[in-house]
C-alpha cells in the first residue's frame, strides 16, 4: 500500500483558509444542476420537437450532438482551467451556455437546434469540469469527500428533475420552454460564481495550444459516439456503419497518443494518466457510469414488460435507486472526511453492488413491489460509495496544479463508460433474444424505440407470454453483465494503491 503524494495532499496556501459552505457550495452547485440537467430534460421532449420540426428520423441528434460536444469539452475546459484560473473559465462556459439556449430555443429546424446543442454542450461540458475542479481549487482533500457527497446529491435530483420538468413545461408552454430555462438558471449561476474567491492560476505562461490533439480527440470522441448510437439501433442494417465509425475512432485514437506524446503541451494529460492512483480511478468512474446508466436505461423497460408495472409504478420504483445514490454519497463524503480512507468505501460498496445484481439476475421476477424497491435502495446506496472517492483521489494524486485535468478526467471516463456500458448491455439483450427467438428481439426493439405500450399489440396472449418469458431471460444475462461492470470496479478498488488521503 502507498501513502498519497505529500505534495498531492497537503493543502496549499490558497486552501489554507478556505471559504464558507454557503460561499462554495451554492456557486458550484447551480452549474452543476444546469449542466446534468440539460442532459435528461430534452427527453421528453422528443416527440414534441420531432412533430414540430417535421423530422422524427434526426430526433436523436438533438441528445447526441449534445453528448458529443460535452465530451470533447471536458478536457479542454480542464487543461484552460489549470492555465488561465478556473473561475474565469467557468463565466466563459456560461456565457456559451446561455447563448446556446437561447439559440436552441429560436432553431426553426431540426438541423439548427442539433448546431445550438452542439454548442450548448460546449458549454455544459466545462460546467461539470470546472464545477469539480473548483472544490479542489477551493476545499482542503479531507473536506472534498463531502462536498463530492453534496454534488452526486445535486446530479441525482438534477436527473429525477429534469424528465418531470420537461414534459410539464413542454406540455403546458412549448418545447421551447425547456432550453429558455436555462437564461435565468445561468444569469444566477453567472451571480453566484462572482462570489467565489479568486486564485491565480498556476502555470500562466507555460500554456500552449495543441490544435493537432483537439482535432484527433474530437474524431475520436465523435466516431467512436456515434458508434456507439448506431449499436443500440439493434439493426443488423446499422453494424457495417457502426463497424466502420469505429475503426474510424480506433485509429484516431492511436494517432492521438502518439501526437500526445511529442506535444509540448498536450491537450490529454496522459502524464497524469500514466500514474496508477489516477488510471485505477478513471477506470473506476469508467466501470461505475457503465454499470450506472445502463441499470437506469433498461429498468424501465424491465419493470414494465416483465413485471407489468404501469408508467408511474416505473417511476415510483426507480424513486429509492435514485433517493439511494445521493444517500449514498452523503454517508460517504462525511466518512471520508472523518476517517480519511479512501478505497475502502467502494471496496465493500461494489462488493454488495454486485451480490445485490446476481439477486436481481436470480431472483428478481419472484420479488415483490416492496422487496424490489428495498433491493433498489440498498443498490442505490452502495452505488453511491464511489463517485466521490474517484474525484477525491485523481484531484489529491494529481496535486493542485492540474485538478482542472484531474477532474475532466474523471468526467470523460465515466461519460465513456456509461456509453460503452449501455451499448453493450443492448446489444447482449438483443443478441440473447435474436439466438433465442427472433419475434422476441423484434418485439423489444419496437419496446426499446416506441414504448412498451405501442409494441406487440397485434399478438395474441399466448405469444406475448413466451415473449415475456424470453425477454425475462434476456434481462437476467443483462444484470449479469452489469454486476460483471462493478466487479472490476471492485477489484480497481482493491489495488487502488492511494488507501488514505
């Protein structure tokens, strides 16, 4: 076991005297909670936006584009935070979010809004990067443990708020409604974020452009995204585009380290990537979005089809994963700032994570209403062992002068992995029913693309009952291959080599 840099850990002079909870917290949290829920609140706003533009093939392009710019700007916002100040950076990422709602609010066409939401993730990606870099710059190590708690809290009610937000205001005041929130949002967040303490940046004249590294990235975050969208397609038709995009990306990505490596100053810390506290974490966050999201995606599908709950029955019963995650990272935050133990929390956390998902994949058509929302919350609350501690650990290791890339690190790892994750948890569902029954993975692509209650309507009862039964199986493969995403965050978590902080 190694003990943290003492370098890394020891606070520097600007966090000595660090600035009250109410001088923080706020000033972080609302361009956090703009950020994470810009990302859910589109969604149900789908359908109304494709009716409106005409064009309901592009519909997904409006999540995608904003995916793919969030990506790439999290590490450029990270590496211009650690040069020119984090604070400054962070009115820039809000001016070009604001901008860009007001654009995707006056887009008359499906090709411009998906342009204004590329640029509004330009901006969204630097609000969660910098958002996470600030406690760093702000916060001693021991005291980052809890405010990482308080903002896996914010992102939680951020994802449960933004659906429900969405369709009420798209319902009641139009589709346009759901970006035009985001103006007086972000004019406070602008007001909040001027009360944050300012610090000097710490390499200002070492800092150059890598256009070449910006350019590879950026065709390989793209392609390989991209990719990724056309796999959950589940249509055979889609592989040989998806094959090629992501051959595409795997070459780009070569490419990239190997510029990366001769750069002067490279866009990708891959210095810092090379270090095992940070690698391990990265790939923590990696293994832990992927388990994550995809559990998210496919429960609302599992719980409707196989257990016949109603729309609102889902959401009831996703209520205590959710309620579970943030309790989760609280209880954790608090214990790592008292105890100063880092890895030991997710260690036992992913542990029970993955003994609750083989229950799941057992057992989980014999639970009731009850049990299954108990086995939800007790997911939830050990999910929530490991987020804060993966920031806590990249930002002590890599030591304050490159927390903004520490922290977009961590934020590009884990968006990676939960689009990885949930690709393959698709496909595993749709390859398991194809081998077993072809109608089946017909029937739940329709599920997965129009809703279960639009699909298999024209089937008689005893064909949907031996559908039923094979998607059943189908899900029971998917939980085994998500409890198989949190054993490897389990045993990144067991060899981390930063135990304490």
């Amino acid at each position: 076991m190694h003990g943290p840099d003492k370098n890394a850990s020891a606070p520097s002079p600007a966090v000595a005297k660090y600035p009250g909870f109410l001088t923080v917290f706020p000033s972080i949290m609302l361009p956090m909670f703009l950020a994470v829920v810009d990302q859910t609140i589109v969604a149900t706003a789908l359908p109304a936006i494709a009716a409106a533009t005409g064009d309901v093939q592009r519909a997904s392009w409006i999540v995608v584009a904003y995916l793919i710019a969030a990506t790439i700007a999290a590490p450029i916002y990270g590496r211009l935070g650690d040069a020119f100040g984090r604070r400054r950076l962070m009115f820039v990422a809000l001016a070009v979010f604001i901008v860009a709602s007001i654009l995707c609010a006056a887009a008359p066409t499906i090709e411009l809004l998906t342009l204004a939401r590329l640029l509004q993730g330009l901006g969204g990606g630097g609000l969660m990067t910098l958002s996470q870099a600030l406690i760093g710059e702000s916060i001693p190590p021991r005291e980052r443990a809890r405010y990482q708690g308080y903002l896996a809290t914010v992102a939680m009610v951020a994802n449960s708020f933004g659906p429900v937000a969405g369709g009420y205001l798209t319902e009641h005041f139009g589709w346009q409604t759901i970006f035009l929130i985001n103006v007086p949002i972000g004019l406070g967040a602008v007001a909040l974020t001027w009360r944050l303490p300012r610090h000097k940046s710490g390499e200002p004249h070492h800092w150059r452009a890598d256009p070449g590294g910006l350019i590879l990235f950026t065709v390989f975050v793209a392609t390989t995204l991209l990719a990724l969208e056309q796999a959950q397609h589940v249509n055979l038709g889609a592989l040989p585009v998806a094959a090629v995009l992501l051959v595409a990306g795997i070459i780009a990505l070569l490419l990239l380290v190997r510029h990366e490596n001769r750069a002067p100053s490279p866009l990708i810390p891959l210095g810092l990537l090379r270090m095992p506290a940070v690698w391990r974490s990265d790939a923590m966050a990696a293994f832990h979005g992927a388990a994550l999201v995809s559990l998210i995606t496919f429960l609302p599908v599992y719980l409707e089809v196989v257990r016949g709950a109603s729309p609102s029955e889902t959401g009831l019963l996703l209520v205590p994963l959710t309620v579970g995650i943030g309790a989760g990272s609280l209880l954790t935050g608090r214990l790592v700032h008292k105890t100063g133990l880092t890895t030991a929390f997710p260690v036992v956390g992913l542990a029970l994570v993955t003994a609750n998902l083989l229950v799941l994949a057992l057992w989980a058509p014999d639970l009731g209403n009850v049990a299954f929302a108990g086995i939800l919350l007790w997911n939830g609350l050990f999910m929530g062992t490991v987020m804060g501690v993966v920031q806590v650990t990249v930002q002590s290791a890599s030591g304050p002068r490159r927390l903004g890339e520490a922290a977009a690190s961590v934020q590009f790892s884990r968006s990676i992995g939960a689009a990885f994750g949930t690709a393959l948890v698709g496909a595993v569902l749709f390859g398991f029913l194809t081998l077993k029954n072809p109608q089946a993975a017909r029937v739940f692509a329709a599920m997965v693309e129009q809703g279960t209650n639009n699909a298999g309507t024209a089937l008689s009862e005893l064909q949907r009952a031996a559908i039923k039964t094979d998607i059943t199986d189908a899900f029971r493969a998917a939980f085994l291959l998500i409890a198989g995403f949190t054993t490897a965050g389990f045993f990144l978590a067991l060899t981390h080599p930063l135990r304490r902080i």
